[in-house]
C-alpha cells in the first residue's frame, strides 16, 4: 500500500515543516473557505472511515480548501492530494489502529494557531477529536462530527462491559455532544446516536462510491468470472477489515454449514485485520480452506470492481457496521447483499426486494444463502433493483456536504 501515497519527510524536519507553512499562507489567502478534516487513524492503515474521509477530501478540495489532521505512521506522513498534519502516536498491533496520545499536537499548535480555519468536519471522538473540541470552543469555529461507528461495541469487546466502557462512553460523548450538528448515513444509526444520549441536531448523508456504472455488465461479468475461475459454481465475496465484529468468523460458520449440504462454491475475501489467523483458523475447523481466497488488501479499483461483478452475492453479516460502503460498492456491480437481521446497516435495503437480511444463526443464514443462489434470475433482478437504490457517487453526496458547509459558516458569521 505504501508505494501508492508520496511521503514526506520525517515528520519534524524542517522541509516538511516548511511545506505546511507555504499551505497554511495559501489558504489563508486564497478566497476559499478552509476545512480541517480531524481523524485519529489514516493511511496506511485503511478502513471504512478513512475512505470517508479520502472521499470528502478528494471531491470538496476544488472549491474548499481541505486540510487533514491525523496520525502520521512510523515517522512519516502519508500525502494524497490534499495536505495533511501528521501527528505523532504509538501503533498498536492489537489493535491494527495508531494511538494518539493526549498532548501529541503540540509541536503542530503554532501552525494550527496561524491557520484560518472556518469550520472543523471531526471524524472521530478520541483524542484528535477532543482537540478539535477545543479549538471549536477556543477560536468560536464551527464544527460538526460524523458518527460513524457503534462505539459502544467496541470498548465492550475489549474492555469488557463495566466501569471503563462507561468512562470511554462519556469521554467520546463530550465530542459529540459539543459538536454544532452530527452527520451519520442514515436514521438507524442517528437512533443509535440518541441512545448514547446525543440530543442535538442531525444530518444524514449517506456513504457512497467511487466507481462508475459497468459500460457492458454481461461482457464484464463474465470475463471477471473466467478469470476468477468461478465456472458454474456460486461465487461469495467479502470485502473489509479481518477484525471479529464484523462477524467474520460467524460468516466461516455459514461457510462450513453450506459445504455440509453439499453444496461447491467458491468464496474470496477481500481485506486485512488483526483477526486474519483466527478467520484462518475457524475456515480450518469448518474444513472450507481449499474454498476460500485470501486477496489481502485491494486498492485498485479496476480489480475491485471485477470481484464484485464477478460475485453472485455480498456476504456480509456484520452486526457492527452502521453503513458500510462495500454495499454500494457491491450495488455499482449489480450484486445483491445479503445481511444479517439485526444489523444497522441493512436498514438501507428491504428485504427481498434490493437485498436479503437473513436470520443471524448458521442455518438460517444458509437457508437463505441457498434460496436466493437456487433462483438465478430471481438473483439477477435482486442485483439490478440493488443498483437502483443504492448506488450513489461521492461527488453527489459531498457537493451536498459542500453547501450544508457553507450555510454553517455562513449562519456561525
């Protein structure tokens, strides 16, 4: 992954800090309004909410001037199109995240300080995001905070669900609750949000894609399947991080129940994680290893879009998503999702008209794995309808983030 971004240098050198300051002058003068972009993970560690946040910068940076604060990596800063403020942190392999630890900007507090910024976009409630908490109180800055994840799950996966689940809860809610407004995907999430207590206003956009509508599906699909080597056998994709909330090794489970039926198949995940050698493992146990494929990390696009045109259906059982962006990504390809019931993010599909929320025990969910594979042209207008309503481009979504940006400052003034 690291080949695909420029670096800086060292992130105290003098070039690099100089190269911040000519920014800081340029956009101080420019005419444009300036963003600053808060997160406390970016590249090379990759996830749903960094490709959020690449998403926003990339489409609003020709009429907005973007800038990022973030967690540098190992020393060095990952550049893409938009500058970005690297912060000192600590990695955790546990974890597969960078820590930022209370305190670490403050070699960038000068620049930040001689910054014109009209309005703070903070995309996580941790330490960064209680630094743009205080520089919104501080300097009067309008902000607002995208909620992006069930937050709540997981400090009770590891921290268990006792005093410090509620310590962590109330420090991430500060974030929240002092922010001007919320933006979340969609209303379930926003319930979810009200029930850790958040009163204030919200808004919803939803998360979308990058990638364009096939030009010729059938020829696309089927030459991505002769190159998969998918034959007539039903093709299964995953596509996201290895980590156990996203109900991975449930997804292994459902593997091996469908194998026991008899049933050939071919599934390919897509991703890396923390929790890879236990996904490993349990497809062991399950004796589903010689079908499975392990891609790794994909980030060409081009590639993506064939395993997903080439997929006849998007596992995805994650109870921990609120509104995950591989289902677009899987609707740009006419590819119906299946989730699981009780998921937040199946809310943006209707079962059995645009996607299949399945029961979240093994047999249930291969009971509906196996009905929907068993009537193709019933799977077909699935995908089709899937590509009606759910795709969606980022260059729509942010040139809405855009205006609703610029009426906030614009009322802030």
């Amino acid at each position: 992954m690291e080949n695909l971004y420029d670096t800086t240098p060292k992130r105290r050198s003098k070039e690099y800090k100089k190269f911040l300051k000519e920014i800081a002058e340029t956009y101080n003068t420019n005419g444009k309004p300036t963003v600053l972009m808060v997160c406390d993970t970016f590249f090379p560690v990759f996830d749903g909410v960094v490709n959020v946040l690449d998403n926003y910068c990339k489409n609003l940076k020709e009429n907005v001037n973007v800038v990022v604060l973030a967690p540098s990596f190992r020393g060095r800063v990952y550049m893409k199109s938009y500058p970005v403020i690297g912060v000192p942190n600590l990695y955790s392999k546990a974890l597969g995240y960078n820590i930022v630890l209370p305190g670490a900007a403050r070699c960038y507090r000068k620049l930040l300080s001689t910054l014109r910024i009209d309005l703070i976009h903070c995309h996580s409630p941790f330490f960064l995001g209680r630094i743009a908490l205080r520089m919104h109180k501080k300097r009067k800055i309008p902000m607002v905070t995208t909620f992006h994840s069930q937050y709540r799950r997981d400090f009770v996966k590891y921290v268990g669900d006792g005093l410090l689940t509620r310590f962590l809860m109330r420090f991430i809610m500060k974030v929240f609750c002092g922010s001007d407004e919320l933006w979340t995907m969609q209303p379930a999430v926003g319930d979810v949000a009200r029930s850790y207590g958040y009163e204030g206003k919200i808004r919803y956009l939803p998360n979308a894609t990058v990638f364009e509508p096939s030009k010729d599906y059938e020829s696309e699909r089927r030459l991505a399947r002769e190159k998969m080597g998918a034959g007539d056998e039903p093709l299964f994709l995953f596509v996201g991080r290895l980590v156990a909330q996203k109900n991975i090794l449930f997804l292994a489970e459902v593997l091996g129940e469908l194998k026991r039926r008899g049933l050939k198949f071919k599934m390919i995940f897509v991703g890396e994680g923390p929790d890879h050698a236990k996904l490993q493992k349990k497809l062991k146990e399950e004796n589903v290893s010689e079908e499975t494929v392990f891609m790794g990390h994909v980030s060409d696009i081009s590639v993506l879009e064939e395993l997903y045109a080439a997929a006849d259906l998007f596992l995805f059982p994650s109870l921990y998503d609120t509104n995950s962006l591989v289902q677009v990504e899987a609707a740009s390809r006419r590819t119906p999702t299946a989730f699981a019931e009780g998921s937040t993010t199946s809310c943006t599909v209707t079962d059995g008209v645009n996607g299949y929320i399945l029961p979240c025990d093994k047999e249930g969910f291969a009971d509906g794995v196996m009905r929907a594979i068993s009537d193709r042209e019933e799977l077909e207008e699935m995908g089709r309808r899937a590509f009606r309503d759910l795709y969606v481009t980022w260059g729509g979504v942010v040139e809405r983030a855009e205006q609703y940006y610029r009426e906030i400052i614009s009322a802030q003034k």
